[in-house]
C-alpha cells in the first residue's frame, strides 16, 4: 500500500510538473507575442515609401533586432500609442546630429564611448571625423567581429596599413576567445552547468571588443595581454571539467563493468547449485 502511494504521488507530481512548465512556456509565449504588437514603428514605418520603410528592413537583419532591441530603445518615444509615438512629452529623440552620435549610442556602450572619445577617432568628432555609424551601420548594425575592421570601411578616411596592424593585434586573442566559446557549447551539449564561465567569456569579448576603438597599438597590446591571461584561467576551468568528465566516464565504465561481472557470477553459481 506504501508503495503505491509513493507511485501515485510521483505520478500527481509529474503531471503537475508538466502542466506548470507547460503553462510557463505558453505565458513566455504570449509576452512575447504581446510586446511585438505593442510596438507600433515597425508595422507603421513597414507600410511607408521606401525611404521610411528601409530603416525597419535594414533593423530586421541587425543584431539589434536578435537581442529584441526596438526603435524605441534607441530612439525614445512610447512604442505602444501610436498617436504619441513620436511625442517628445513621451521621451522622443528622433535622429541625432552627427556630432550627438557617439552619445546617442554610448547610453548603452558606456565603455565603448569612452575608448572612443579618447581615441583619435573621437578627438575629430565634429570636425569631418567618424562616428559610429560610418563603421557599424545605423539600423543595419551588425554583430562585432574583427571583420569589422577591414580595407573597405577603414579607407573610407585613411589608409588600412593602421587599422590592420590593430586588427592583427587583436586576431590571436579573438582566435582564443572562439576556440574556449566552442568547447563551452560542447560542455552545454551535456548538460554541464557553464553559466560561469560564459558571463566571463563574455565580459572578456566585450573589453577585447572594445578595445578596437583605443587606435593606439601600445595600449591595446598590454590589455590584450592581461585579456589573455584571463583567457588562460577560463581554458584552465574547462579543462578541469574536462578531467571531471573522464572521470566519471571511467567510473562509469568500472560501475557497468562490476555489475557485469556480478550478475556473470551469480548466474554461475546459480548454474553450480
């Protein structure tokens, strides 16, 4: 009797289980269906001519539009009234000056904008010089990656022998940081609870990014050094788990294996008496 309410239990348990986690992916599902609809841009502009509509084209394919960043992020105003979307009562900026730019986006890239205020880049702002649409794009922004910085855009102002001696310093590191990404996808792969090591990953791919907008080779040499000491450490707790792993497939190996020969045993014995 014991035995059965313990199995009824487990079997209320599963069910009830299942029906919350049912429950909390269709709720997960509705939210994001509901905020997609409340933003009103984008259906709005899609319906414009082409030189209203292109910018919600250009965001679909951005990375921008991956992480569910909207236009209402960047550019202000209440994305669920359509009547007050652009009302600058309700936080509207609309299209920054060129010179306003790096402040416009550096609400977000708080580190970015500093390196680059201090850089040369950032020291001719307002006088002809580069702001962070003319190397990421506005709506099209894409994800960043040392391709990025390449012979097409950089000669846009100047030469590329530059720009490629930075981007050359930074390749190894950046060769680094997608090899220990990978192992990390293997571990998720298993099961392995790596959400450690992902946000120091991550914290690192963002300061080596950053660091693209130092200009000064000497500075971002010895920062990718310490990046890569970092680096080494994170390599050191992979490999670690990697130990774990082998371990334990190796006393998985030995537990089957004596359960083997055990149940070999007593069928022998059982055959001997």
């Amino acid at each position: 009797m014991k035995q059965r309410c313990i199995k009824i239990a487990r079997s209320s348990f599963f069910c009830a289980s299942v029906l919350i986690i049912s429950a909390l992916v269709l709720c997960v599902g509705l939210v994001k269906t509901v905020r997609a609809e409340e933003i009103v841009c984008i259906p709005c502009h899609s319906g414009l001519p082409e030189k209203f509509s292109a910018p919600v084209k250009l965001w679909q394919k951005s990375i921008h539009a991956e992480n569910g960043i909207a236009c209402n992020a960047c550019h202000g105003g209440d994305p669920k009234d359509a009547a007050n979307a652009m009302s600058p009562a309700r936080g509207f900026l609309g299209v920054p000056k060129p010179a306003d730019i790096p402040a416009f986006c550096g609400r977000c890239h708080v580190g970015v904008l500093k390196n680059f205020l201090a850089s040369a880049h950032g020291r001719a702002l307002g006088k002809g010089g580069p702001t962070c649409v003319t190397c990421h794009g506005n709506h099209r922004v894409l994800k960043v990656t040392l391709d990025l910085i390449n012979e097409k855009t950089c000669s846009q102002c100047h030469t590329f022998e530059r720009a490629r001696k930075i981007r050359d310093a930074m390749a190894q590191t950046e060769a680094r940081i997608v090899a220990i990404d990978n192992r990390i996808s293997e571990f998720k792969k298993t099961g392995t609870d790596t959400e450690i090591v992902e946000k120091q990953l991550f914290s690192l791919r963002n300061g080596l990014h950053s660091l693209s907008h130092v200009l000064e080779e000497t500075k971002l040499t010895a920062a990718s050094t310490q990046i890569d000491a970092d680096l080494t450490k994170i390599e050191s707790s992979l490999n670690d788990l990697t130990s774990i792993h082998k371990i334990r497939k190796i006393a998985g190996v030995i537990v089957v294996s004596a359960m083997l020969m055990t149940a070999l045993l007593l069928h022998l014995m059982r055959k001997t008496y």
